[in-house]
DNA sequence: GTGCGATGTATCGGGCCGATACATCGGGCC
DNA sequence: GGCCCGATGTATCGGCCCGATACATCGCAC
C-alpha cells in the first residue's frame, strides 16, 4: 500500500522522505494518521532496488564551496522513473482483495483521479461488497448473540453499524455519481472545463 | 492488543484457538474483521510462556481407548491463571497513547464492563482528544490546501471528518453517561438489578 | 463412497509501527 | 554574543500482526 502511494506521489513532484511523509498525511489523512519513518525508508530504499525510483542528491548550485569534512549529509530528493509509473499504472488497474479493505480502498481512492472509469467502479463496487458483509455481521450479532454481550459492547457493535450503513450510502452516491460521468465536486469532466485549475493530469484512458 | 483480548475473553471461560478467533470476531467485530491464525497462536505461546495462561489438553473420559498410534491431534485448550488475570487487570488500567487509536480504544471498550469508571473516563476522553486533533487536521487540510487536492481526494476527507464528527458526538454522550452513572443502555446499576442477566461480573473497584 | 465445507493447529515471509538516535537550521530570549 | 528549542531531516531495530499456505479430522449430502 505503501509503494502505490509513493508511487502516486512521487508523479506529481520529486521529495525527499521528510515532505513524503507530510503530503502523505495531507493526501491520506482520512485513512491514517502519519506514516513511520520505519516504513517509509526501507520501503523507498526496495522501490529504488527495483528501479521504480531514483535517487537524485540534492545538488545546490554553490555546491563547490561545500567542503566534505562536514559530512555534511544533504536532503535526498527521490524521482520516480518510467518504469515506477508503469509500476504505478499497473497497481492502479490490478485490483484485488486489499482494495476492498479499509486502508487498501483508502489509497486507491486517493488517486482515483488517477485511475480509469471502469477501475473506479470495480473498487466501488467491490467496497461496497465488503461493507455490506461486514454490516450483516454485525447485524446478526446484534440480532442473534445480543444477550450474549454486555452493555458496552453491544454499543460498540451499534457504533460500528452505524459506520457501515453510512458508508454504503456514501458508496451508492459515489457509484450513481460514476455511472452518470459527474465527479464528486458535481462537474462534468470534458463538457465544461471551467476556471479550474488542476495541478492534476486527466487520468489514463 | 491481542494480549487485552485473549487475556479478557479467556476470563469469561477457557477456550481452544479457534473458538477463541470466532469470539473474538463477535466481540470486536466492529473493530477489526478477524484476527489471523498467524497472530493468534504465537500470541497464545507468548502467553503461556509468560505463565498469564496454561494449557489443559482436551482429555475426553474415555481418554484410555484411544490409542497414541493415530497421533490424535487432540484441540488445545487455554485457561487463564491467577497471574493472567492479575496481568490482564494491569493492562486494562495502565491507558497509554495506544488506548486511544482505533484498534486500541476498539478493544479497551469492548472490555469497560471489567474497566472501573475512573478508567473508563480517562480512555473515553482520550479517545475524543485524539478524534478532535484528527477532525482539525482534516479541517485544515480543507480548509487551506483545497485547491492542491483533486475532487476524489477531497471527498475522502469530507467523509473521514463526518466520521470524526460523529465519533465525537457519540464520544460525548458515552462521557455523559458515565458521569451520570448511567451504563449504555440507559439502565443505573447498582439501584435496580431488575430482570437483566448478565454473565459478566461486575468491574473491580 | 466420495467429495466438500466446517473445524482445528501451525508456520513463514513480509509490511508496518513505535521508539530511538543523531545531525542541522533558524529564531527567540537573556 | 551565546544558548536553547522546535522544526527539519535521515536512519535503524525489535516486535506486532497479516495473508498465504499446509495439513488433518469430522459430519453430511449426494
């Protein structure tokens, strides 16, 4: 999940790790609160072994009067490469079971403008699926195991229904929004450009 | 996490690994989906090496007619020790920075009928402190780096702070509740014991 | 009689987290 | 002028937990 976000992240601009960090909880402060640098580095150190990124060391233009007894150890700026986006591209479109789970659809979702029609809806839909199984369980226990449970965690099981129910209804909106071709914010892509200014390409396909 | 929960499930009567994973799937369903087999029995050794739970191998009356030949794998049961409970009363006062995340609160609340009112103050406050600190950043990300964000990646947000809004109001009615003395379900123990049967004992203290 | 789904125990590799360490830089404060 | 402190910045380590996988038994339906 990690590596789709850098990934995503890194196509808009290079950073270095520190403002990877920051506008991953900016992009994805919904789904996480903060990523750990435990797994930030090891992560971009396997992303750069497999190509899918570089490494390109921060390089001022008064570099010559930077002596190396300083050891001075300057910011390490990363790039993504042709290959990371086709990686990119190819994450985006395989959806599986993980796409599906809290985090996982979280992510996809951050860059669904990213990601064709028929993907989206595929996500959605199988989101959708997975909440709606996890509702029902819920349900049953409420239903079928209530007396089995105390006060409090059967408020906890209400709570979490709760969050299901609004989810699917959110869901729906989304899937209805999709299938009719307007996007979140209302607009219809390609009718009515507008004075929008997206920093944002249109998404692939 | 899964300690608190192995700890506090096993307190309400012994049980084999898999049984174990369906109760735990019951009692915090809400919480996460359910807990994987290569969580659960290293956890359950880590336990028992501890001494917090032994293991009281399944052995039927007619124990003498079966013969070792078949290498009859016989289910395991776990039983907590004195050691165990003292342990699992530890873990449930000590409220940490960790009693506060999702998971954490998730599984402290699904055992606040074994949680003394005191402690059960200190995790719900702490609980929405965090929710609030979550709803301000997702408030300023709205708020002041809109116009960075694409339209997917701002409805997520939109829906991450409904739900922190609704969390915190829930939060907010559990706090009242608790300092009325009233449990989740409207009744005021300890003044009408009425028809209810509970199968949990009452919080120590 | 045979296969299949539920029951049941167990391991392995890997992702991610929290704690920790260490270094630089700019600005406020005395 | 000097000092500390919080933000910036890179990095590692131990440990929790997950998904995939393997293997065995039991009851039941077909």
């Amino acid at each position: 999940m990690l590596e789709l976000a850098i990934l995503g992240l890194l196509q808009e601009s290079p950073m270095h790790g520190y403002e990877l960090r920051k506008e991953l909880s900016a992009k994805l402060g919904a789904i996480r609160a903060a990523i750990s640098y435990g797994s930030l580095y090891p992560t971009l150190r396997r992303l750069q072994a497999a190509g899918w990124i570089t490494e390109a060391a921060e390089t001022p233009a008064t570099a010559e009067e930077i002596p190396a007894l300083t050891s001075r150890r300057g910011r390490v700026v990363y790039k993504i490469t042709a290959e990371g986006k086709e990686r990119f591209a190819d994450l985006i479109a395989q959806t599986g079971p993980e796409s599906y789970e809290d985090t996982g659809f979280g992510v996809h979702f951050a860059f669904f403008a990213r990601t064709d029609r028929a993907t989206r809806l595929r996500i959605l839909e199988g989101r959708r699926r997975k909440v709606e199984e996890r509702r029902e369980g819920l349900r049953d226990v409420l239903s079928r195991a209530a007396e089995r449970l105390d006060a409090y965690t059967l408020e906890l099981q209400r709570h979490g229904l709760d969050a299901c129910e609004r989810e699917v209804r959110w869901l729906e909106e989304l899937i209805a929004n999709e299938r009719s071709g307007r996007t979140p914010d209302g607009s219809t892509p390609g009718t009515d450009p507008g004075p929008s200014r997206e920093n944002i390409p249109p998404p692939p396909g």
